[in-house]
C-alpha cells in the first residue's frame, strides 16, 4: 500500500533534512499512528504520500506506483484513491454538509445520480444522518470533522490520511472520531493517521510509527505513544 | 465534467470580481477597437493607393505667356511648337513611358472649370492662363526621376511634376495615423492582460478553500483551471463585443453619415472588408485573455 525506501527529504534552501533515510512499509487494511514531536517529518510525511511533495533521494510507492515517476498530469487519478483529513476540518464555509461532501464528487467528475444516491450514504455511516442541509458552521467541531471524513470517504478511497483529525477536539469527542476512523479501517481501507494525542494511541493499541528529526526511531506493532513526549 | 457545475462557479467569480471584470472588458474593448480599426484603415489606404495611383500621372508642363514673363524657368519664352515636337518624340524613345497624353490650354481650362465649378477663383480664370502640358502614364510610376532628369530645365518645360508626391504626403499622414493607432492598441492590450494576470491571481486567492480541497480530492487541472480561463475568455469576449459594435458604429456613423457626404470623390471601403474583420476581433478576444490567464494560474496556482 506504501513504501518508503531510504526516503530522504530536504526542502530548498534548507540545510537540516526534514526526512533522512527513512525506509517503511504499510500493508493493505493496516491502522497506523505516526507519532513524533513537531518537526520531527510528519507532515512532511504524509505531503510525501499525497505527492504535495517529491522525496530528495529514495522511491516512495503508494499503491503500487512510485510517485517519483508519476507524471504530474496524472497525479489528480492517484489523489482520488486517498482519501484527506485535516486538523482544521477545510469544509466550505459557504456551502451545506451535503453540498460539502457532493463537492469531492462534483469535481471528479461524478454523475447526478450518483452523488445523490452516496451523499446520503456516507453521511449516515459517519453518524451525520438527516443533517444534509445544515451549514458547517451550525456544527460543532466533532461534527464538523465527521462531515469532513464523509468528504475523504465518499469516493471509497483505498487509503485514508488523517493529519491530527482530533487536534481540535476535546477528548470525549475524539473518542468518537477515533471510533468512526476505526470503523472505516475493517471496511479494508488503510489509514495513516499523525497525532499528538498520546490517550488515543494507548488505548487503540495499533502499529505506531515515530519519527524524531526527520529519523525513524521506532516502528512497533500494538505500540504505545512513547515514554517522553 | 459536469458543465453545469463549471458554470455556476464562473459565474460567481465574474460577480466577485465585477470591477475588475468591467476593466478587463472595457480595456480590451478599446484595444480591439482601435486594432480593428488600424486593419481597416490599411484596407482603405491601400484601395485609395490602388485608385488614386492608377489615374496619377507625371505631367510635364509647359511654359505660356505668362509664364515667360513671371518665371525663371520660363526666361527663354513660351514653348514652341519645335519644342513640343522635340519633347514629343524624346518621350517615345522612352520604354518607361506607356502613354503619352498632350493636354492643351483650352482643355486644361475645361477641366479646371468641372473641377472647381464652385471657386470664385474658376471664374476669373481665362484659357491662356492654363498651361500647355503633357500627361505621361508610366509603366511603373517609381520612374518618375527618369522623366525628371530627361525634361527638368529644358526650353520650353516649366516644371515636371509628379503627381504622386502629392498623394504620398496624404498616404503617410495616414500611415503615421495607423502606427499611433496601433501603438495605443498595444499599450492597451498589455493593459488588458495585466489586468488578467491580477484578477486570476485575485480570484486564485479567495478560491484558495475550494482549490486546496479540489487538489485532495483528485480533481484535474483542467478542472481546476477551466473556471479561471472561461471567466478570463467570456470577460474577453465581452469586450471584443463592445468592440466590433464600435467599429460597426464607426462605419455607419463615421463613415457612411458622415466622411462619405462630405469627401464624395473618396471610394470609402465597404461593408464586406467591415464584417470580414469581426471574426478575427472576436477570436483575438477570446483568445488572448485566456491565454493570458492560463499563462497566470502556471504562476498563481499550483495543481
């Protein structure tokens, strides 16, 4: 599903690697926290993945394509796959829950019918069901972040990135984030998701990848958070 | 791609950025304006050159009465008639030379008299006051020097005088019209599509949201750009309409009601050169503008 190989990433006029030699291997179905404190390569990481970026040295391979040989017209085919979920939610502010989750189809390409027979799906899967109509800003964030992951999975992505999806959010309400991710993993997507929330990583007890500047220091499976933050 | 989906989109960005729009549409509108009418100024230079040049002769005229009295050119007398004889035959050895007309004193007066029937000046005027001359049609009118150098100074010849320059004079006055015409087209085209360039930018900016999320989602460039480049070209196309209409106005107003009462002897151009040239401005309208936006998201907007 993803593999790095002796990835290396320096940004331009930077001296200090983001990423250094750092070589991993995520399966099909897997759940994976990658932990680490700021600036250590997270997000670099995950912008690796989605191809917002180009590694230095090494191949990255995300299903099954390495992305230093996509060519970049066909990058959108390969984004349609994954599925993106943020901190800070980025829903439009200007358009309904339903219209906000139509829009990732709406701009593939998707016909009518479709969108008007998922839109509905999705939102029920995600808890949301009946709040078609509201205004993303009539949510609260927990709510806002469950219209945001319908957004990532109503094109049934083959993997989910979720860059700290519960950073915003108090702890009762991530429990329920954590919940509906963990749903969608046994659907058989895989998901990557970055977080500093050391309560959700013990009590998940999944692989944990952490990275302390820009290294690999430990990949363990049914891990915990770590020993100093 | 769902048209309906793309169209909603322009739409909201034309209102966003309506103030902008309107100086997209009003600058390209003039420069298109003055660009179609720079075209159809060389067209009605070039059939005024074509018309004007084929009646256009080198005349060589002789010296009367008067003339020997009044001109330096003339000290030796009047022209006799040895003389035409001379300038006569020197003029058929001369293979430049395609036809030679003799125009005498009474015809030039009948001809002054048609031509300025109104001038207080016409009825004053008497035969032999006219000059004697001859109209010389050349092969090639470049030529004239020949003639010039051959007949300039000789007994009898008052002056040889080409016709042209005097039209040249009119033809570069025009000329030099149509060189400033296209200058301000220029400066108004570059206008235009730095006022592009920015609203592009301007709008890549506040659609910063949607676009962020249409690149995670996996929705194509082409998808991306098409509401930019059609607000760009549908701006465009606007102004190349505002501009043909002017252009059209200026026949019919500028042209037909009024130049054409006024300076009847001038062949103005007609209405098929006109609408000829709209297609090319709308075309240029629509497509500069888009390729000036498109050029604009390569900078502005990362896919």
């Amino acid at each position: 599903m993803i593999r790095f190989d002796n990835v290396s990433k320096v940004y331009p006029k930077q001296t200090r690697p983001a990423l250094r030699d750092v070589s991993l291997e995520v399966e099909k179905g897997e759940f994976v926290f990658l932990v680490g404190s700021s600036g250590s390569g997270k997000s670099t990481f995950l912008r690796l993945i989605l191809r917002e970026e180009r590694c230095s040295q090494g191949q990255v391979h995300v299903l099954g394509k390495d992305l230093a040989r996509l060519s970049n017209w066909k990058v959108p085919q390969m984004r349609r796959q994954l599925g993106t979920v943020f901190q800070d939610f980025r829903l439009l502010p200007n358009k309904t829950v339903g219209e906000n989750v139509a829009f990732a189809q709406e701009v593939i390409g998707k016909s009518r019918g479709e969108i008007r027979k998922s839109v509905p799906q999705v939102l029920e899967l995600v808890g949301l069901g009946g709040k078609e109509e509201r205004m993303p800003g009539e949510l609260s964030g927990g709510e806002q972040q469950r219209v945001a992951i319908a957004r990532a999975f109503v094109n049934r992505p083959k993997l989910l990135i979720a860059d700290e999806p519960t950073g915003n959010l108090d702890p009762q309400t991530s429990v329920g984030i954590m919940k509906l991710l963990d749903r969608i993993n046994r659907t058989g997507t895989t998901v990557v998701m970055a977080t500093h929330d050391q309560n959700i990583v013990d009590q998940m007890r999944k692989r944990v990848i952490e990275l302390e500047k820009g290294r690999l220091v430990r990949d363990q499976a049914r891990g915990v958070y770590g020993y100093q933050h | 791609m769902r048209a309906q989906f793309v169209l909603s989109e322009i739409g909201v960005g034309l209102r966003r950025n309506l103030t902008m729009t309107f100086a997209v549409v009003i600058s390209v509108a003039l420069s298109l304006a003055l660009f179609g009418g720079s075209l159809l100024m060389r067209d009605q230079v070039s059939s005024m050159k074509g018309y004007w040049y084929d009646k256009v002769q080198v005349s060589i005229f002789l010296c009367n009465k008067a003339d020997a009295e009044a001109d330096a050119n003339c000290s030796k007398g009047a022209v006799t008639s040895e003389q035409k004889q001379q300038i006569k035959s020197d003029l058929g050895k001369l293979d430049i030379v395609e036809q030679v007309y003799y125009e005498s004193a009474d015809q030039a007066y009948k001809h002054y008299k048609e031509q300025f029937k109104d001038s207080p000046l016409a009825a004053s005027l008497t035969p032999d006051q006219m000059q004697e001359s001859y109209r010389i049609k050349l092969k090639d009118p470049e030529k004239y020097k020949v003639i010039d150098t051959a007949f300039s100074g000789r007994a009898g010849v008052q002056s040889v005088e080409d016709q042209r320059d005097v039209l040249e004079n009119l033809f570069n006055l025009l000329g030099g019209m149509n060189v400033a015409a296209l200058g301000v087209m220029g400066l108004m085209l570059v206008v235009a599509l730095l006022l592009i360039v920015n609203t592009v930018r301007v709008s890549a900016f506040s659609r910063r949201r949607e676009i962020g999320i249409m690149r995670l989602v996996g929705a194509s460039g082409f998808y991306i750009q098409a509401p930019f480049i059609m607000e760009a070209a549908i701006a465009g196309l606007i102004g190349a309409g505002f501009a043909g209409t002017l252009i059209v106005g200026g026949k019919y107003f500028l042209i037909d009601q009024w130049l054409a009462e006024k300076i009847p002897l001038v062949n103005f151009i007609g209405w098929d050169v006109v609408l000829t040239k709209l297609p090319l401005v709308l075309a240029i309208g629509l497509l500069m503008p888009a390729m000036a936006a498109f050029v604009a998201l390569r900078k502005y907007l990362r896919v």
